[in-house]
C-alpha cells in the first residue's frame, strides 16, 4: 500500500508518518509538505530518520501535485490551522485548506485514491457554540455537561478556517459521488503531545508548558481574561491509533463523518492546566489578563465520541495528565526544541 500524508511534516502528519511506517510494515509512506510551519524542517529530518520522503512543495502546485506517484491513499493533514490567521493571511488559508483539498481530491479522481481527511470542530457555528455559556465574561469556572456531536448546528459563521474545513467536507462528497472511491471526515478537537510546536492562537498546551519551563510570559485572552474558558485534549498517540484502525476497517466503514476528542474526561480549563503546569515544571510564571474576546473564539468545546465508538469501540486511551508529561519530557530533555518557543 502506498500512503501519502499531505502536511506530513507538521505535528499531526509527522505521527501519522511514523506511527504508520512502524505498523504497517509494507507499505511505502510518503510526505508533501512546503515546511511553512515553525519546526517542521524538525520534522522532516525525524521523518528522514525513518526513511520517509518529503516532497516539498506547496499543495497549492497542482501542476507539481498531479506528476507525484499514484498512491492508494492519502491522508490529508495539511492546513494553516491557526484561526486567527483567518484574519491575518486570508488568502493562505484559503489556498492552502480549500484550494489544496479541491488539488488532493482531482489527484485522487485521477489515480482512484481514497482519502482520510483531518478536519476540525471548527466547522461549529460560534453563535452557537458561544450560547453555552450565559455571558462572553467568564467570571467563575464554567459548570456545563453538554458535549458536542456531528449533528451540532454548522449554519452560521465558524471563521474561515472553519469555512474552508467544511467546504473541504463538502468538496470531497461532491467530488466523490458516483465513484467507488471511498473517504472518512475526522472532525477532531483540540490535539496535543510531542512534535507539536505551539502558538497563542494554535497549539496551546504544547505552549503552556514551554512557557513554564522557560520561565516567559502568558496571557488568559478573552472571555473577560480570567482563564476559564474550556477544551477537551485527545492525545497525539490516539489520534494515531485510530487512523490506523480506520485505514485497517476502510473497506467495511467508509464515507463516514466523526467527532473524534479527548472528551469530558480530558477536558481542562486554561486556569487549571496552568496549576498542572506549576506542579510539573515546579515553575510558577506571570500571566497577563486579556479580556478582549476575538470574534472567532468560542468558550467551550468538549466532544461528544458516541459515534467513533459505535462503529470502531474507540475511545482515548491517554488522560490529560498523560499528555501533560510526555510534552514536559520531550521537552525538558531536548534544550534545541524547548528554544523554538523562545
Ligand atoms: N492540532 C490540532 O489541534 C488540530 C485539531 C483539529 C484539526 N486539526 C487539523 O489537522 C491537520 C494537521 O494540523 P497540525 O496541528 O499538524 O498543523 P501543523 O501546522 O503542525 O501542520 C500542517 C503542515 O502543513 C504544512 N503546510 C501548510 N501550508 C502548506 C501548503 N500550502 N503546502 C504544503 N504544505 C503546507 C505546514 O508546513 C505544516 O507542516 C490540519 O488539517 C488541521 O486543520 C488539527
């Protein structure tokens, strides 16, 4: 079998890449990715260690993208996946998540390649997302049992990172219809571990505790600035596990959509994974309050995994203090990653 993982050189393809080349013995892993990402020039050479090639070279180059090998299936985690960036670089992100989803899907019409494809929570409507919670100020820690599932309200405005997801969702079904090809939509919530190199606006757990072990500044943005907004962390070696198992069941379980996170049980405030992060780093560190709220962010988010445990008996098997640790480790123990979050 021969994969190729779109962004295979970011945090979630650069797992994928090799947690795949060590269990599917046979088949042949390869990675296209433009290094745009801070440290993925990191991940390349991780994924070079394992001898998986990288081809690079925007997603955006479908002249350069159609000449590629046929591959039986790709797994596209390739994005800008920072939603502020919605606003910042509009044009990037609607070239790199929308445009390049529309050039995967012409190379596998072409070639006959069925594809697995990373999408995002995002794709919620803020409005709604935003109506769980009484007040945009979140004084007091957030005391909510709802969990989100596939059949939440997508109507109104998600951000254009949430946009171009679900438009890829769309494209793909469209593109797809009528062939034999086959795809699965992974709407996955926030994802955290090792490999992951964090930002404000995208990776903040990564970030949390480089900042604590290198004793900089943070900031609790919106919601009033008090650290009480909510998301629940799937670990990265979970996200891994079920891609393999859906790859392993794609002739049975295919043209599916999931909800797929750490759910309640791995569900954190900021406020409370910064105590977390005190206790492992021994650190304690000043955080600013930021009470503006930007138009994109949503207070809460925990995901409702009913669905990717009917059909595949998955569910998380690491917990939040799991994924706290192994981000601590990797980067206690290596002082070239810790400096990438200078
Ligand atoms: N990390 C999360 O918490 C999370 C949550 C839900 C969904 N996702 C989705 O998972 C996928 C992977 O996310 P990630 O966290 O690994 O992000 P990432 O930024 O670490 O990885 C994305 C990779 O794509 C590459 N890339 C960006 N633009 C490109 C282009 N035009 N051409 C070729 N390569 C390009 C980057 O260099 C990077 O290596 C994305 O589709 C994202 O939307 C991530």
């Amino acid at each position: 079998m021969k994969i190729l993982i779109t962004g295979g050189c970011g945090f979630v393809g650069s797992n994928i890449a090799i947690y795949l080349k060590k269990k599917l013995r046979n088949a042949q892993i390869s990675s296209l990715d433009n290094l745009v990402r801070k440290g993925s020039r990191l991940n390349k050479y991780r994924l070079k260690n394992y001898k998986i090639k990288n081809y690079k070279f925007s997603i955006e180059k479908y002249d350069k993208f159609k000449k590629l090998p046929k591959f039986n299936l790709i797994i596209d985690c390739c994005a800008e996946p920072a939603i502020e960036a919605s606003k910042k670089e509009p044009d990037r992100v609607f070239n790199t998540n929308l445009v390049g989803t529309f050039n995967i899907l012409k190379k596998c019409l072409k070639d006959k390649t069925n594809i697995i494809f990373l999408s995002s929570s995002r794709v919620y409507a803020i409005d709604k997302l935003r109506n769980l919670t009484k007040s945009i100020k979140i004084i007091k820690p957030l005391k909510i049992n709802k969990k989100i599932d596939e059949k939440f309200s997508i109507e109104s405005a998600s951000s254009l990172y949430g946009f171009t997801k679900l438009a890829s969702e769309k494209l793909i079904k469209e593109i797809f219809f009528g062939t034999n090809l086959k795809y699965i939509i992974n709407r996955f919530g926030v994802i955290a571990g090792p490999w992951q190199f964090g930002k404000q606006d995208q990776g903040f757990v990564s970030l949390w505790i480089a900042k604590h072990l290198l004793r900089k500044k943070l900031s609790y943005i919106g919601f009033g600035g008090y650290g009480n907004q909510v998301r629940d962390v799937l670990h990265i070696d979970d996200v891994c596990n079920i891609v393999h198992i859906q790859i392993q069941k794609l002739d049975k379980i295919n043209n599916e959509t999931f909800n797929i996170g750490g759910g309640p049980r791995n569900s954190i405030s900021l406020k409370n994974l910064t105590k977390k992060c005190q206790i492992l780093t021994k650190n304690k560190i000043n955080i600013k309050k930021i009470a503006y709220t930007s138009i994109f962010d949503i207070p809460y988010y925990v995901t409702d995994n009913k669905k990717i445990f009917k059909y595949y008996k998955w569910s998380p098997s690491k917990n939040i203090n799991d994924i706290l640790s192994d981000i601590y480790f990797w980067l206690k123990n290596n002082k070239k990653i810790r400096n990438y979050f200078k």
